[in-house]
C-alpha cells in the first residue's frame, strides 16, 4: 500500500496537530529493536537539506509495510486499539524483540507507524494517537449524528403525511357519508311528510264513510221503527 504522509497530512489538515504532539520528537525508525531518534520541531533546515530530506513514497523499506508484514505472518500481539468514526489508533507488541508499534489509521489503511523499544514512548505515542483520533472524528461523528437526525426526522414526516393522508380520506369519506345521510333523511321527511298526508286523507275517508253509515244506519231505524209502529196499529183496529 503506497502511503504518502505529506499528502494525507494536507488532506485532513494535520499540520497544526501533528506539529504540537511530543511523538513528532520520534522519527520512523526501520531498525529492529532500536528506540526512535528525536528531532528538534524548531531546528532550522536549509532548503538543499529540505529537498533531501522529502520522503520517497515506497513500501520497500517502510515502518508501514515492515508492520504489515508482521501482521499477515501474525508475528505481532495487538494490546490495544481504539476507534473514533473512521480514525483510530492501535498499540501492538512484537515479543520475540520486545518492540512496540503504534499505528494511526484512517478506515483500516496506515496513515504513521511509530516503531519503539521503550514501553513508556510507547504509551505516550499511543495517548496522543488516540487524542488525534477523537479531534478528527469529531466531523465524522458530528456527520454521522446529523445523517441520524436527518434520516429519523425524514421517517417522522412520512409518518406524519401518511397520517395526514389518512385523516383527510377519512374526513372525505365522512363529509361524503354525511352528506348521503343528509340526503337521505331528507328523503325519508318527503316520505313520512307525504305518508302522513296520505294517512289524514284516509282517516278523514273513512270517517266520512263512518259518518254516512251511521247516518244510514240511523234512518234505517227510523223507518224500521215507523214500520214496526204501524205494523201494530192496525191490528188493533
């Protein structure tokens, strides 16, 4: 894996961090077994040294790819790792030589390796890998959290225009059954208005039809009376 530290260092804006932590005081060491030399942060370095000085992106002859090497043949222990968002950093252990490796990595790809024998620069490296971590990933948590809201309150506005197309099918199916039953209360006022019309002509029918037969059923009596009067009369004579 090509790793070209100016590079990504420009790309996440780490100049200002990786200037102010003490692990800068250790340089990437390919020896074994050797603790890492320190350079001065503030010694100055004419520009033909500068220039000379530039790393050669290569995987040959790197703390990196030696590191990797010795994680595919399993020859290294890893004691410790921490992960913030995409960023993290580990701490592992070589134990037939007693060398430390401390590893900052960006989504499982190396960014530094520093190589060391002494457990407590390994301890300081690792502590200060780990606080690299926890600022860059700010972003990326941040981001992760906001994508989180953003999809949730997404959910909830579907959920609330479904809920909102619910309710107002519900209240067109109300309106229109409403509607219906106007209509046909209506309908069933004209019925029992025109029924009840009909009902008062027939009782006023039939109390006429009453009222001749009684007056017939009267006069009928009469006469059967006026009979029945004279009838009587005679025989006496």
């Amino acid at each position: 894996m090509n790793v070209n530290v100016r590079n990504v260092v420009n790309g996440f804006g780490l100049g200002l961090l990786l200037a102010g932590l003490s692990i800068n005081a250790m340089a990437q060491s390919t020896s074994t077994g050797a603790a890492a030399t320190a350079t001065s942060p503030s010694a100055t370095v004419s520009p033909a040294a500068a220039s000379a000085a530039k790393p050669v992106v290569s995987n040959a002859n790197s703390t990196i790819s030696e590191l990797q090497q010795l994680m595919q043949g399993q020859g290294i222990s890893e004691l410790r790792t921490t992960y913030n968002g995409n960023y993290g950093s580990s701490l592992l252990f070589k134990p037939d030589s007693r060398t430390y490796y401390v590893a900052l990595f960006q989504q499982k790809n190396f960014w530094r390796v520093v190589k060391t024998t002494s457990d407590a620069q390994a301890e300081q490296t690792y502590k200060s890998f780990v606080g690299q971590t926890e600022k860059l990933a700010e972003v990326d948590i941040r981001r992760i959290k906001l994508e989180a809201e953003k999809q949730y309150t997404e959910q909830l506005i579907s959920t609330q225009e479904a809920r909102l197309s619910a309710l107002q099918n519900d209240l067109a199916v109300q309106q229109q059954q409403e509607q219906s039953v106007a209509v046909q209360q209506d309908q069933a006022r004209q019925q029992t208005q025109l029924l009840s019309n009909k009902q008062q002509a027939a009782r006023s029918q039939l109390t006429a039809l009453q009222s001749r037969i009684r007056t017939l059923e009267a006069q009928q009596t009469t006469l059967e009376n006026i009979n029945l009067t004279g009838g009587k009369s005679s025989v006496t004579k």
